[in-house]
C-alpha cells in the first residue's frame, strides 16, 4: 500500500496540481460538506488514482473498527491501559456509553449539569466573592488544561457575557504575576485545572494566587474551584467538594475542553453557548461515524496529511485560520496533533515503518502574510496550508474588513497553486523599463513556483457550534493519522522525562547539589545562574 502511495507521490512530482483542474469538476470532487462547512482539498496534487488509494489505506488500517472501539469505550490507550471517550462529554442525547461495564453517562450529565448551575450562580451573583459579584476568572492550568479554554474563550469572544477570563500556564512567575497584578482578590474566582493535580507548574502558580488572595480575602479557599480527576488532591489542597468538577481518566488532557476544564469557557459565554459547542461536537462525531470515507471530514483532513507528511515527505503544515479570534487555534493544535501523533514508536513497540507527526506551526491570516508567507510562497521547502475562514464576521459594520479578509485567504491559496511563471516575471520587469541582463536577474526574484498545495475550511460562521465542530473534526483528524501509522495517540511519555530532570536540577540551581554527572553544557549553564543572579 505504502509503496503504491510512494509510486503516486513520485508521479505526482512531475505534474501541475493546475492542470488536474482540466477534468471534470475537480472543486466539486475534491471537496465534501457538513453541517454548512465546506472542505475543499482540490488545490492538493491528489488525483482519483491516490484518493481511492488513500481510502484504501485508510480501510485497510481498520479505521472503522478502531473508530468503533474508540466510541464503544474499548481501552485502546494501550500504554496506559485507558478508554478514550472525549466523545461521552458531548454525548448530549446519545446513548450509553460503557467503560468496563458500567454505563458512564449519568455521571457526565450529573457534571454538567453540577456546571451549569455554578456557571448560572455565578453569572447571576448567587455565587459572589467576599467584595462582590465575580467580575474576572482565573484559569490556572497547562496544556490540555489550559489551551483549550484559552483557545475557545477568544474564539467565542463575542459570545462572552460572563465575567471576564483569565488564563495562567508558565511557571515564569511573570505570567500569574501579570495576570494577578491587574485583578481584584475579592471579585476574582481562581480555577486550578489540572487532571493530575501534581502538574509543577499549575500547582506552583495555585499557590502563588491562593497567597495573593489570603492577602486580602479572609476565607480564600472560598473562591477556588477545582477541575480534576484526582479528588483525593484536591481535597488535600482544601478545595470544597461544592466546587471541584471531576472527571474520569478516559478524558485526555488535550480532549478535555469538553468537560470540566471547560468550566472558564462555560463561565465566558454561558450554559446555553456551552451546550451549543458540545452539539457542535456532537454532529461531527456522528458525521465521523455514520458518512462514507470519500465524504467524511475528518477522515479526508487525514488522507490529506498522510499523503502531504509520509508520502510526499513535506516536514510541516501551517495552519492559517482567517479569523483573529483563531489567534490560539494553531497552538491548540499543535498540542493537539504533535503530543498525540509525534511518537517513533507502533502500538507494539515496534519502530514504525513511516515517519510519523509533521510539524505543525501557524498564524492568523492576514498578519503571517506580511511576515512568514514569503517562505512559503519562494523558499525551498513546501508547506502545506491548511486555510481556514468564515463567510460571515460579527462586526455588520465592518462587512467590507470581512470581506477584504476573505480575499486575501482566497488569494492566498490561488497564488499557493497559479505561481507566476518567469516569463510573466520577465513582462512585469519589462513594464518597469528594465532590459538585459538586470531584467533577467529583477524577473528571477519575482518568480513564483506555484504547485504549492492547500486545503481551505469554509464555514458559515463562527458560532459556538461551529467551534465545537472544527474542534472536533481536529481530534478525529489525529486519531484516523494515528490509526493509519499505527500507533497510540492518546499517550504522551514524550513529556517526562524533562519533567524528571527539572525536579532533579532544582537542588542543584539551588546549590544544594554538585553538578556531578552532569554534561558539561548543563554543568556550565548551572554555574552560569548562579554566577548571574538566580535566587
Ligand atoms: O492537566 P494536568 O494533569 O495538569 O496536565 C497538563 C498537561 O501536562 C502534561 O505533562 C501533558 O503533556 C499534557 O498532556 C497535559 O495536558
């Protein structure tokens, strides 16, 4: 299978992605809807030959299968031994879904709607601080706890009516500093979100913010709430149970926005937005499940990557929403896709047989254009583009910005596939004047190869149940990759060992330990610190 791919790849090489455009309707082919989106791969050198090649990987994989298991609650986080059931947190009107027997809905309804009711006392000022209503939330969480609520609460700004949000990740004090530093104590509630509860970092900076609000607050654990897995931690930390949101461990962290980590963005928009988001997911995990492969999002967003990264072998892929509020879209993302399929290993523990996990990096449209967009459009290496934009903005008054941006997204991915040829390069310079050999070199400088592949997400608009989609057709893209390279997306032993080294170096920065059986760099970047001013 691999090797036929890699023959089309090859083929591919030689051919203008321009000229498949000359058979037929090539857009309306290479390119599938759902609930209003619209996915076209058609600027992609993809032709019918590769495309039932690719489905046939994707059958052959045992996609469907895997996907069944996944839904059904079969443990198929191996490594960890873990169901992996994001979808029961958006599972609103489905039905059972059974870990190790036991139907686990009742429990994710009970926790939503234990959500609900805090989010509405809150907003309402049933649940006030000790100076007053709530008037700003501070999420205290990384990685999965943080970005995906960080991520969301901007993407849904104009859907934000609740108390202003907040969010702290690194453990450089200056984030929780600057964040606090402009906060009331009295009006504020802090979440600490972590699956754990033992991430250094979230509990460092809870630490930080439950003294800054014993400065001013006399009971300070009144304005706390907790979102984990590990109830026994947050008992410990003398979080009360009124306020702690838990969830099970077939929740990954990079999935969990759906859940009580979700809790901030609850709070942002409201129950009635939040429920909206979690139908949003919902549909794009029925569609996942029920269409045909040829006309299955999540399931083309994958054979796309598959045949961009392992076959044609491009290193990266840009994801360029045409959105401002995307602004943390290509960081989720990138936890999202790189802590999942960035593995070497099979399930089995095998090397796998194809490279696995391209770098995935990006920038909202328009500003990457007048900043990386010259690599992409000239330098050696291609990138593929993963454009995303929305027919319709909020701001009816700025309807010609909208429309302007579309443009550019639009033109973007016209100029990715037309290039412009030297010759054209060559009238262009011949217009200006220039003759000879000055004409020859200006021209080269302004050529455009062209044959620069992109997909383009179109959507109605960004409405919390769009967002909810997107997301989820994401999550669905990475676990069809990880199923096609056979390995286990759901685990992330890549983290820890710098974890361990950390906890290890601390003594040493501190001068409590040599740096015996250090390295040399390490050893002399410790003295450095030392010598330098570190407390
Ligand atoms: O939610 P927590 O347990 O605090 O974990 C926060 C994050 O840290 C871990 O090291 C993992 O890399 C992430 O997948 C996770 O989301």
């Amino acid at each position: 299978m691999w090797d036929d791919l890699k023959r089309r790849g090859a083929a591919a090489e030689g051919r203008e992605i321009l000229s498949l455009f000359e058979e037929g309707d090539r857009a309306a082919s290479f390119s599938a809807t759902f609930g209003g989106m619209l996915f076209d791969y058609s600027k992609t050198n993809i032709d019918d030959g590769t495309m039932a090649a690719l489905l046939r990987l994707a059958e052959e994989a045992g996609v469907a299968d895997r996907r069944a298991a996944m839904m059904s609650g079969e443990k198929i986080n191996e490594t960890e031994g873990r169901a992996v059931l994001h979808t029961a947190l958006r599972n609103l009107d489905g039905g059972p879904v059974r870990v190790d027997g036991r139907d686990v809905m009742p429990e994710v309804r009970a926790t939503l709607d234990r959500m609900e009711d805090f989010a509405r006392a809150l907003r309402s000022g049933g649940f006030a601080g000790q100076g007053g209503p709530i008037t700003d939330v501070v999420n205290i969480g990384i990685g999965g706890s943080d970005l995906g609520p960080v991520m969301a609460v901007q993407a849904l700004g104009p859907y934000c009516d609740g108390p202003r949000c907040h969010f702290v990740s690194n453990v450089d004090g200056a984030h929780v500093h600057d964040v606090l530093e402009r906060l009331d104590p009295t009006t504020t509630l802090v979440i600490v979100a972590s699956k754990t509860f033992t991430t250094i970092e979230t509990m460092t900076n809870a630490e930080t913010a439950r003294a800054w609000m014993a400065d001013r607050v006399r009971d300070p654990g009144a304005q706390f709430a907790a979102l984990s897995s590990n109830r026994d931690a947050t008992a410990a930390w003398g979080i009360d149970e009124s306020r702690v949101f838990g969830f099970e461990d077939w929740v990954g962290g990079r999935y969990s926005v759906w859940g009580p980590i979700g809790l901030s963005l609850m709070l942002a928009v409201g129950p009635e937005d939040f429920r909206a988001f979690l139908r949003g997911g919902q549909a794009m995990d029925r569609h996942f499940r029920e269409a045909a492969f040829a006309g299955n999002l999540p399931v083309l967003l994958a054979l796309v990557g598959i045949w961009h990264n392992q076959v044609l072998g491009y290193p990266t892929r840009a994801v360029l929403p045409y959105e401002q509020r995307l602004l943390r879209l290509p960081a989720y993302l990138q936890q999202l896709e790189m802590e999942s399929n960035g593995k070497s290993v099979a399930m089995d523990g095998t090397p796998l047989e194809t490279p696995a996990g391209p770098v995935v990096w990006g920038e909202p449209g328009t500003n990457g254009q007048h900043a990386f967009y010259q690599l992409i459009h000239q330098g050696t290496q291609v990138v593929p583009c993963e454009f995303l934009v929305g027919a319709e903005g909020h701001e009816p008054a700025l309807a010609h910005q909208h429309r302007l941006l579309v443009a550019n997204c639009l033109a973007q991915s016209e100029a990715l596939l037309r290039g412009r040829p030297l010759g054209q390069a060559r009238v262009l310079m011949a217009e200006k004047g220039l003759e000879g050999d000055e004409l020859e070199r200006q021209a080269r400088h302004r050529v455009f190869p062209g044959n620069r592949p992109s997909t383009t997400l179109a959507y109605p608009k960004l409405t919390p149940e769009v967002l909810g989609m997107i997301v989820a057709l994401y999550e669905h893209r990475v676990f069809v990759e990880g199923v096609i390279l056979g390995i286990n997306s759901y685990d992330q032993w890549g983290v820890e060992l710098g974890k361990e080294l950390a906890l290890a170096l601390d003594p040493v920065l501190q001068g409590q330990k040599d740096t015996a059986g250090k390295d040399g760099s390490t050893a002399a970047l410790v003295a450095y610190m030392r010598d330098h001013g570190l407390g």
